[in-house]
C-alpha cells in the first residue's frame, strides 16, 4: 500500500508513573491529579506541531478490572482479558483526552485528542502461548493458587521475593496493528498536526485469525513497549519516546558504578542489552523495542520521565539513542 510520507513525528508511550504514582490508593481522582502533571508536559510537546501519536500501558488498570471481576464473579459474569484491554483503553484515552484538552486550549494548541480502541493481531503459533510468563493481578496465597489452578484454569508463578503467587499469561508479540491504516489516514501531511491520536493503550487488544477472515480475542496481553515500536514505524514517525518512571536506561543499575546513559549511539545500546544489563519485564523490552525501531528505519529513540521528557527531546536529558 501506497504509505503518505511523513517527514517528521513522535510517538510518547506512557507507562508507570506517567499514570498511576506507586503506593497510591489507586483513586479516579488520584489518577486525574496524576494525568494533569503528565498533560503539562504532552501540551508543550503537542505544541511543537508535528504529529504527535500517544500510546499508554495499563498494568495497575488491568489488576483493578480482574480484581473488580473476581469480587463480583457470583453476581456478573466476568469479562476474559481481551475485553478487560479495550476497557482499559477506553479509561486510559478518555482520561487523557480529558485532561490534555484544556492544557492544549491552555498554550493556544488546536489540536483534538481521539482515542482508537486498537486491536493488535498475534500469532497462534507464537511460542509465549505454550509459556505464560507475564503476571497480571494480585498476589495469591497457596490455597488460592491451588484453587484458581484447578477451577481456572490459571497458570501460577511463585515470586519468592514478594512471597505469593501470581496468575502469568501469555505474552505474544505483536504482529499487525489492524487500526493501523486508519490512523495513517488521520495523520497524512495535511492533517497531522489537528489531531493527537491515543492508540494500542496496554499493547494493544491481543486477537488472533479466523478461519472466516474474523479475528477474535485472546487471553493475553502484549507488551506495551513492543507495540508502541510496531506503531511508530507504521506510522513512519521518526521519534519513538519511552516515558517510565526513571529518567533513562542505566548500566550497572541499582549497582555499585551505576551509570545513566546520555548519548548511545545503537550498537553501544545492542551490545549493552546483549551483556544483560536491562532487567526482563521492565528495561529489556524497552530497549528492544528502541533496537526494533531504529534498526527498522526509525530515526531516534528515547527514554525519560515525565519531568525530562522535554528536555530529553531537545537532547539536554534522559537517555537518547540514534541509528548508526
Ligand atoms: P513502565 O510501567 O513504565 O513500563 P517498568 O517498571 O516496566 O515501567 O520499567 C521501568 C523500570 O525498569 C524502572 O523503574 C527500573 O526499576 C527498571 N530497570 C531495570 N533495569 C534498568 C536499567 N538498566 N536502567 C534503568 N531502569 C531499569
Ligand atoms: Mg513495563
């Protein structure tokens, strides 16, 4: 297909503290008080006038709905995973459309934000569907594992460090983004700089292929680092930003000698990653999905907090990454 070209363009995926500060109570308010601080910083990146798409996680959100599901079982029944995700895409895109609207009024910025319940296709064949290892929800006594193992179906997971157990689904790649075209049509030349698109919240809805041509959910969720990369080369956007609640990616982090990287140029980064020192489930994916897009034609590769967002951008702060 015929892709218009775009020149320039950023994609920020929020994740963690973007969204919901640890040790909250996890409130509606808390998360609106939370979305205000992160808007401020969206406005003035909105304002540089690109296109500008957003993509979000959803892990605290994903645990509420299968908390309220397993509190409410005998009265409603609950909702499998795929239609948890697109609840939390819908919560996740009408809080940000909330709050970053009048931020964007705020600096003179006409812009809409719209938000794409976006489902993302992954393989049956997909190895992770035969090895559950990403958990989901709360912590589980002995007795529970054993219990939902059996009546669920679930598989479980001891983490020693936090002595419980925890339900683990399968994390499937992600393979086409099926809303991807439309979105390319929202952001053609013309266009790009009226919208601000929230789309593959949570990674996306994970469906699968029918033999009708349909697709269909899956019990799963995909990893939202690994989609945003997947949609900002969709997109031809040159810009991947990964917001976390760390200001970059560290060598020897959380060690003796610890040190933030600032400029890395992309084989430094793959050499870092290939020596272990980004943690599985966290820092890994991000960097592998920077590695991905770079390596598949995207142009620069961030990763920030909130507060140093801007500045990373201008290249004054986080972590900054350009194909060699
Ligand atoms: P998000 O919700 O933003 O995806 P994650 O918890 O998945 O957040 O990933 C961010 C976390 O990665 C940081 O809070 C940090 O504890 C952890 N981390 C692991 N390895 C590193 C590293 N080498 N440099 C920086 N942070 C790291
Ligand atoms: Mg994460």
């Amino acid at each position: 297909m015929d892709r218009p070209k775009m020149t320039a363009g950023l994609l920020v995926a929020l994740g963690g503290n973007a969204l919901q500060r640890a040790g909250g109570t996890g409130s509606w308010e808390e998360a609106r008080a939370q979305m205000r601080a992160t808007v401020a910083v969206l406005a003035e990146v909105a304002s540089e006038g690109g296109p500008l798409v957003l993509t979000h996680g959803n892990g605290p959100q994903i645990g509420t709905l299968l908390r309220q599901n397993e509190l409410a079982a005998r009265e409603v029944p609950s909702r499998p995973m795929d239609v948890l995700g697109a609840e939390t895409q819908g919560q996740v895109g009408y809080l940000i459309q909330t709050e970053l609207t009048p931020a964007l009024r705020q600096r003179k910025v006409s812009r809409s934000v719209l938000t794409i319940v976006s489902r993302m296709e992954v393989a049956r064949s997909d190895p992770a569907f035969r090895r559950p290892e990403k958990p989901v929800g709360r912590y589980y006594t002995d007795d529970e594992a054993r219990r939902f193992r059996k009546q669920l179906g679930w598989s479980m997971e001891y983490d020693g460090a936090r002595g419980g157990w925890r339900r683990v689904v399968p994390s499937p790649r992600p393979v086409r983004w099926l809303e991807g075209d439309a979105v390319r049509h929202l952001l053609d030349a013309r266009l790009a700089s009226s919208w601000v698109p929230v789309v593959a919240g949570g990674g996306g809805i994970p469906v699968v292929r029918r033999p009708d041509g349909g697709y269909e959910g899956v019990e799963a969720v995909i990893d939202k680092d690994l989609a945003a990369s997947l949609v900002a080369r969709e997109l031809d956007l040159d810009t991947l930003a990964i917001v976390t609640d760390v200001p970059g990616a560290a060598v020897a982090f959380r060690r003796p000698g610890e040190r933030w990287l600032r400029d890395v140029s992309l084989t430094e980064l793959e050499r870092l990653a290939a020596a272990g020192e980004f943690s599985a489930g966290s820092m890994a994916p991000k960097v592998e999905a920077g590695i991905g897009f770079l390596r598949r034609g995207g142009r620069r590769f961030v990763i920030a907090d909130i507060p140093s967002l801007a500045r990373a951008l201008r290249g004054e702060a986080g972590t900054r990454v350009t194909a060699d």
